[in-house]
C-alpha cells in the first residue's frame, strides 16, 4: 500500500469520525430537547400563541358551630372585552355603560385601546350581567369568578371581617386567616394570532384554581343574634354612643358570641365608616371600674389576708388616702367582704388592697390576665394598661383596688370572669374551632387550653357566692337577675377621663356588668359594657338589663333548666329591666306540660322566626339561611317542653 492510499483511508475514517460525533450530537441534543425539556419549550411555545390572565381565588367558607354558613364564596360574572373584536365602539360603549352603571368616555376609551384584553367589570351583579348577556355584544365575553358574600349581613360582622376585591382578607377572622383561607387562582387562558392578536373571547378557557380551606368556628349564629339584638336594645333605650357584649363558655374558653355597637354590614361595607368594622371586644379598653372588685376579693383570699368573716370599717362613707378622699355611695360602717362586694364599697376595698400591698395585688392582676393579650385568634387585640407596681404610690394602689388607674379590654374581663366560674382557671380564648382543607381533612384544631392557675377551686367558690348576692335584693345588681336561675355578677361604673382637663368627667361614664350563669353550674359567662350612656350611667341601672335579657333567652336556647323557683318580687324587678325586650320562660312542673301551638313559619325570613321566637317565648332550633321551608312539630300542634322544635330554612330556588 503506498502512501497515498494509506492517506486516502485515514481521510474516510477521520470524515466518519466526524459524522459519527455530528449525529452523536444531534442525538443527544434532540434527547434534551424533547425529553429533558420537554416542559419548558412547551411552555415557550405555549405563550407564543397563548395569553393567560390570572384570576382571582376562591376563599373557604365560614361556618359557625352548628355548620351554619356565615361567610361564602359565590360565583359571579366579570366581564372583559377583545377590543379588535368590538363592533361600533360608541355605539356599544352607551350600551355597556348605561347596563354596568358606568361612565360611557371610560368604557369607551378601553374599547379603543390597542390592547388584546381587558376587564371592563369585574364581579358584577347577576342583574347587570343579565343585562350585557342580553346585548349579544361582539367582542365582549364573560368569566365565572368568585365573589364574597355574608349570607346573615350584620351578624357578627366584626368578628367575621370582610374582602377587599383582590380578594385579601382585611379584617376580622378574614384578615387573621387569609392565607389559610385564600385558594390558588386560576388562569383565563385566550389564543392568538402570530402577531399576538386575541383571535376569539369565545375560545377562552379556565385552567387551574384551587379552593381554600374552612374554618369552622366556636360562634353560635343564633346566641350572636340574641346578643346582637339585645345589645341594640340597649344603646337604644340608654342612648350610649357605642357597647360590646360577649358570650363565653367558661369552662373551655370558646367565644360563644362577641358583638359590637354601632354593627355594620360587610356586603356594603362603602356605606360604613371605618371606625364601625372595628372589633371593641378586643381594640378598645376602659376603666373596669368595680368589676375589678371580684378579683382583688380573689387575691385577698387566696393569699389569707381576709377571711370570709373578717370585719372591716368602711369609714361611715369617707376615707383619707394620702391628700385625696375617697368616698362611697353611701355610709357604711362595718362589713364583711362579701357585703362590701354586693353593695361595692369603695374604701372597704381601699383597705382590702392595702392588707395585699403592691407586689401582690400586682402579681393577680397579671395573672387574671390584666396587661397581657390572650392570645386570642383574632386581630387588633391590645395590652390594655397596667402600670409596674414600682410606680405606685399609695393613691395609685387604692385607685387601682376600685377600678381606676388600669385599663382593660371587654374581652380580658370576660376571661378574667371565666376563671372565677370554672374554679380558678384563666383559659386562652378562641373563636375558630377546626380548619378543614377541601379534601375534608383537619389541618387545624383549636382545643381548651389552661394558660395558668390563679387561685384555688374554694376560694373560687367562695368570690362565686359573694357574686351571687350582687344580684339579689339589695345588691347593686339586682337588675341582672333572671327568673329561675341564680346569676353571679359584678356591676361598674367608670368615669372616662376629660381630654381637654386631664381629670375625670362628672358626665361621661363606662357602665358594664360582667357575670355568669346559672351561678351554681356555670355554663355562661357574660359581659355587657355601654360606652357613655345618658343620665346615670350606672352598670346596675343600663348594663345589669341588657345582661338578664341576653342570660335569659341564651339559657333557653341552649336548654339549660332552671335551677330556682320563681319568685314574684324577683318577676317584678325582672320585668322592670329599662324596657330591654323580654322573653317568658315557661318552666316544667307546670299542669299541662305544654307551651303552646306550633305557629305557621312557612315562609318567613331568619329575621321574622326570631322575632316571633321572642313574641311567643318558643325555643326553636334554627337550621339553614333564607326562608322556612319545613318545620318541626307543623303548624298548630301542640308543643312539649320537652320535645324538639325545630325549622329548616333554604334559600328561594
């Protein structure tokens, strides 16, 4: 073989080497291509002819203790326009303006625009998509989103919250839960043309979205109606300029109803002021007044420096502290502790407070939860005011033993009472029970949980008795009694201190009255506090009623049974509550058993069952929201005391 035979043979092999690596190459070239990315150049190639705008989430569903619905996520029409699709733009933009209530120049300024896609309403009405539909405008197409809607409108309103359109949460569990509640949103996915032209409104499609989870809470809807309803009744009849009233169930901490006054609707919540969406309960704070009376009792026996029988000189109704004289409202001489809380002696709890000294008193003010947050599962909660002991002096630590000098939250002084009610333990309040996703799983379960111990289960029962004379005859709530069940209460009064002179207003006051029943077995713990009430603004006069009316008709509804006998002077002072709304409470042993007939309900509203429950004294369970389609026993039969009554509402089909 010469020479250039040998160089002829090493060119072919070295030319197929070549070819060899070349197609080595596009082969594995071609492999990550179409396998390894396979995804990403779909996706290139995808919004080369594909445009998606994104969609709003649709938010989990509210429901109170009983599976009643209290906030939803409904399915609305948004309207959007292909502006090159758009057919005589003036024409049309009058057409969409007049049946949107929009203005005709911004409508018709979208419509010319050079732009592939735009909303020109989002979550419209049914009516007015009714409207456009009518229309069979080209160029103009519709999309299914998800609207927030509260089926009970006012109905634990500040509890609840509201959405803004994006759709965050901005207030009330709302706000609090918003990523729990919020889903994944979908894509509105429309073709185009090579040159990135909408080809057709009618093509697009929705892909993705994913629904939030539920939260499942401890509100009952029909005791926050109750509570809502007799908390009106009360600015009404005291003229206060705001109130809070709350529910607890002492033993476990669940927030049974928490309301607020003024309320406002969270369908409409442009026709509101900001200051009315706010939660009291837990935003704003007061002096309590004598209600802090029960705990600084509390302390004083736990710690041994009083005894029930102990005698104390309240000073024939005048007393020296330092250069300030405390008086009380009327002239007592010697009492025992428990008389000095059933007729709320200033000095005697003077005294009492000074027996504890600074350190101590401060230590179970902390401990009943004074001064701290708890930790509550809402927002907007606040410390409330309580100064370290080191910055008492002597007035100070006898102001603070009557309610002046600290600050507190509705929400602390419910739980606070709690503790007295459920033996001497401060629990951590909750208002949402369970959080379940969309496949039905729990991924949150809110249980009772003990945040301390602060006094013993005997000297609990002794504060509860000496409560309970509070709302017996004589006591300075008399008014909060309840007809066949001892009530454990506490009234207060609290002077608001005077912007503009620094002291304390001879005419603006806090009145509350802070309680539970039934005293021997608490099942209830209730508070009511009105902010400014005209006239004498005297817990036992304006909050002691609205507590008996709402402790009244929540016993019922829960079917608690009366512990006591009815008593004729107690029905008097009962009845003679301020013109707070009353319901009869029939009782067992009675001769017949019975209560009454069943009325017809069969068509009436949620509003109207409540008001002909309230007219009639009937205990109903009330199940669904709109109007009642079945009832339970039917109309005109006679109802047991201890049969179940009940009616289903729907909404209108």
């Amino acid at each position: 073989m010469d020479e250039r035979e040998k160089w002829i043979r090493i060119r072919i092999r070295l030319v197929a080497i070549c070819f060899i690596l070349a197609f080595g190459f596009i082969v594995v070239r071609a492999f990550q291509l179409q396998v390894i990315g396979q995804q990403r150049w779909q996706k290139k190639a995808d919004r080369q002819y594909q445009r998606t705008i994104p969609l709003l989430a649709q938010r989990g569903t509210i429901f109170d203790r009983n599976g009643e619905k209290l906030a939803v996520s409904v399915g609305v029409d948004s309207l959007f326009i292909v502006p090159s699709k758009i057919e005589s733009p003036d024409k049309s933009a009058k057409m969409l303006a007049d049946a949107l209530s929009m203005d005709r120049r911004t409508v018709r300024d979208k419509m010319r625009s050079e732009k592939n896609f735009l909303w020109i309403k989002r979550q419209a009405t049914p009516s007015e998509s009714d409207r456009v539909r009518a229309m069979q405008l080209p160029g103009v197409g519709f999309i299914k989103e998800h609207r927030r809607y509260y089926p009970n409108s006012e109905i634990g309103a500040q509890v609840i919250g509201f959405t803004g359109l994006d759709p965050k949460g901005l207030e009330g569990l709302e706000l609090a839960y918003d990523s729990t509640m919020l889903g994944q949103g979908g894509f509105l996915v429309m073709e185009r043309d090579a040159l990135g032209r909408g080809m057709s409104g009618a093509d697009s499609k929705v892909e993705g979205g994913a629904q939030g989870s539920d939260l499942y809470l401890t509100l009952d809807k029909n005791l926050q109606y109750i509570v809502e309803k007799e908390l009106a009744a009360g600015l009404r009849e005291t003229k206060a300029k705001a109130g809070t009233a709350i529910l607890i169930n002492p033993m476990t901490g669940a927030v049974l109803a928490m309301a607020n006054q003024p309320d406002y609707n969270p369908n409409a919540i442009q026709q509101h002021q900001p200051g009315d969406w706010r939660n009291r309960a837990l935003s704003d704070t007061f002096e309590p007044g004598s209600t802090i009376k029960v705990f600084l009792m509390a302390a004083a026996l736990n710690e041994g420096v009083i005894t029930e029988k102990s005698r104390i000189d309240c000073e024939n109704g005048s007393y020296r502290v330092s250069d300030k004289t405390i008086h009380d409202h009327k002239k007592y001489g010697m009492m025992n502790p428990a008389e000095i809380l059933k007729f709320s002696s200033n000095i005697g709890s003077v005294k009492i407070g000074k027996m504890l000294e600074r350190e101590r008193y401060y230590g179970y003010l902390k401990d009943f939860g004074f001064g701290s947050r708890s930790g509550v599962d809402l927002p907007g909660e606040v410390n409330g005011i309580l100064h370290d002991p080191s910055r008492w002096f002597e007035i100070d630590l006898a102001a603070i033993s009557f309610g002046q000098g600290l600050t507190v939250t509705p929400l602390q002084l419910a739980m606070a009472t709690a503790a007295i009610a459920n033996g001497g333990y401060l629990m951590s309040p909750y208002v949402v029970e369970k959080v379940v996703d969309p496949f039905g799983q729990v991924k949150i379960e809110n249980r009772p949980r003990v945040r301390r111990k602060v006094v013993g289960r005997d000297v609990a029962d002794q504060v509860r008795k000496m409560m309970t004379a509070v709302a017996e005859s004589g006591g300075t709530g008399v008014k909060a009694s309840v007809p066949g069940y001892k009530v454990a209460g506490k009234t207060g009064t609290a002077q608001k201190v005077d912007p503009v002179t620094g002291g304390y207003s001879m005419d603006r006051s806090v009145a509350s009255f802070v309680g539970f029943v039934p005293a021997d077995d608490p099942q209830l713990v209730i508070l009511v506090v009105l902010d400014e009430p005209e006239g004498k603004g005297y817990g036992g006069i304006n909050a002691a009623p609205v507590f008996s009316s709402i402790a009244e008709q929540a016993l019922r509804y829960l079917k608690v049974m009366p512990t006591e006998k009815i008593d004729r002077t107690t029905l008097i002072a009962a009845s003679d509550n301020g013109g707070f709304s009353s319901v009869p409470v029939v009782y067992p042993g009675n001769d017949s058993g019975r209560l009454a007939t069943m009325p017809d309900f069969r068509g009436m509203s949620y509003r109207q069952v409540m008001r002909t429950m309230e007219q009639t004294g009937l205990n109903l369970k009330l199940q669904g929201t709109g109007r009642v389609v079945a009832q339970s026993p039917d109309a005109g039969a006679p109802i047991r005391f201890d049969n179940a009554t009940w009616v289903r509402l729907a909404p209108p089909s």
